[in-house]
C-alpha cells in the first residue's frame, strides 16, 4: 500500500506538512462540498458561499451555515482526525493547514492548525467584524451587530474575499520547509489553497496524495493513496510507530 520510499521518508522526516479538505470530514458524516445533499442539491457552494449571496439573501445563506453547524456539532472527528493528531507526536514538526471549517482537527487533538477558510463555530459582524456569540442556534437571522448594525455571519472566508491575514504565508512557509507534504481529502480546486502541493514539490518535498478518488492534482504527485483517509491515515501512523526509533 505504502511505497517503501514514503516508509523511509517517514522514518526521518523532520518537518511534515498536511493540507486537508472536506474529504477528511467525511467519514465523520460532515457532507463534504461536491457529494452533499439537502440545500446544496439545489445551489453549488460557490453561489452560497460568498458575500454577494448573504446580501441578496442573508436568511439563506445564514440557515445554509446553521444546518451546516448543527450537522457538525452532531457529529465525532473519526480515526483519520485523530491520526493526524498523533503523527504530531511522532514527527518533529507537523503543520496541519486545513481548508475545513468545521473544527473537528481541534477537537481530535491537533494543536497548531492554520485554518485557511476560517472557522464555522465563530461569528463576526460583515461590517465591522467583531466577533460576535451567537445567541441561540436559529433558522432566523442573528439580531445586528450592536456597535454598528451590521448583520452578522460565520468568520469563513467566502469565495472572492481573501484569507486570514498570515494564513496563507504561514502555510507556503510550511511547504517550502517540509520533507514531505500530504494533501489529503481535497479536490484540490480552489485557489490559493490548491497551489500549496506545487510549492511544496518545487522545493524538493515529496508529495503525497490520500483521496477516494483521482483529483487534478493527482498526475502531479509523487504519491497517490486511493482509500478513505479515516482508513489510510491510522494504517500510516501504525507502520510510523513500528519504526520510529526517535
Ligand atoms: C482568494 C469556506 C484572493 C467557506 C471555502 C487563482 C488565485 C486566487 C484565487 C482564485 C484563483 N482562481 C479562482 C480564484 C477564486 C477562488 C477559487 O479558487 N475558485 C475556484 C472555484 C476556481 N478562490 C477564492 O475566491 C479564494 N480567495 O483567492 O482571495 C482574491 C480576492 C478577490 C479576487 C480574486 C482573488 C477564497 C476561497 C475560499 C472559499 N471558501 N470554504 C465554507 O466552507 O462555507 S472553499 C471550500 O471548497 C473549502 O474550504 C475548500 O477550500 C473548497 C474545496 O473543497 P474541498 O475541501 O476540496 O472539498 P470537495 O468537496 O471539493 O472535495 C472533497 C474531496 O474529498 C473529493 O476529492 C473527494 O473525492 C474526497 N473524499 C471524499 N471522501 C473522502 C475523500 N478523501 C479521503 N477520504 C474520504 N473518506
Ligand atoms: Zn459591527
């Protein structure tokens, strides 16, 4: 299943980045963006998912993320959550980015995580962009911000706006730095996330990829690993506990 290469790559990796996508979710039962029923048959994410959407329409896309919410509140990180948190322990440096909004990464364990799209569980005023506490978990929109009137929406980065500041310059450090990088449960098609693998292969890192299925990136890795990440993932650190002798 593993090449040999990536086992000995393993054994003395010093620094290992990962990139991560709904596809890790997914075995959690977190719908991921292209496979997911409910509001999303009827509207592609991108129509929902970005601020021009929350004006015309804030109800929707406000009911949109709380259904997203309570799916992910009701649900567990699974064992490739919490695989990804135990190679922290055995590699020197782990840098977990993820493009998951959901929050599961923290609650498996991972500490350090740069979250590129932001995060669903917080809320900011759209005007303003204090962060607001959510009154009650409601179809209805949140009553507008107190210090200016803005209307209030999750701290997720929407399609056209740009990311956290520092995010995406912490991530391509990791890329540049790492002796392997892992994209892991993406699609790899939305940008500047999607670059990262590249970045990371240009500057000598091998270059694995762990999906269900081919993706784009998939002719342009060093490795590609078809199977669920909530099986591989485990199966990975098994092998890196056998031998790690550090
Ligand atoms: C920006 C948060 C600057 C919200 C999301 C070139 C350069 C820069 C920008 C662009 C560019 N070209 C186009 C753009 C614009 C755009 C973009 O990339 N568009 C795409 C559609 C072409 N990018 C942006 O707008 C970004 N901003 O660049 O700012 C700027 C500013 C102004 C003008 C220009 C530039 C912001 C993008 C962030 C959008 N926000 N999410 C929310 O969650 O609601 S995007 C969202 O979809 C995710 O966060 C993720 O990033 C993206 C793709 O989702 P994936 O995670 O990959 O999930 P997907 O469902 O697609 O795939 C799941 C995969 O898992 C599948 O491959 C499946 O096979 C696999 N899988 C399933 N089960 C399993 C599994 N794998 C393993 N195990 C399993 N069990
Ligand atoms: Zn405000």
């Amino acid at each position: 299943m593993f090449s040999t290469h990536l086992l000995n790559a393993l054994q003395t990796a010093r620094h290992i980045a990962v990139l991560t996508g709904a596809g890790v979710s997914a075995e959690s039962g977190v719908p991921t963006f292209r496979t997911a029923d409910g509001l999303w048959k009827r509207f592609k994410p991108e129509e929902l998912a970005n601020f021009d959407a929350f004006m015309a329409d804030p109800e929707l896309v406000t009911a949109w993320y709380n259904e997203r919410r309570r799916i992910i509140n009701s649900v567990e990180p699974n064992p490739g959550h919490r695989a990804l948190a135990d190679i922290a322990h055995l590699v020197p440096a782990v840098t977990l980015i993820t493009q998951n909004v959901d929050g599961l990464h923290q609650r498996a364990g991972s500490r350090d995580i740069i979250e590129l799209h932001g995060n669903i569980h917080r809320n900011i005023c759209s005007r303003c962009r204090i962060e607001v506490q959510l009154e009650m978990e409601s179809e209805v929109l949140q009553p507008p911000c107190t210090s200016c009137g803005g209307l209030i929406r999750p701290d997720v980065v929407w399609f056209g706006e740009f990311l956290p500041e520092g995010a995406m310059a912490a991530a391509e450090k990791a890329a540049l730095d790492c002796d392997i990088f892992f994209s892991i449960g993406t699609s790899a098609l939305v940008y500047p996330a999607a670059a990262l693998p590249a970045t990371a292969r240009q500057h000598g890192a091998y270059v694995v990829e762990i999906n269900t299925e081919r993706t784009a990136l998939s002719d342009h890795v060093d490795e590609c690993l078809i199977g669920p990440a909530g099986q591989l993932l485990p199966m990975l650190t098994d092998r890196l506990k056998e031998n790690r002798t550090d």
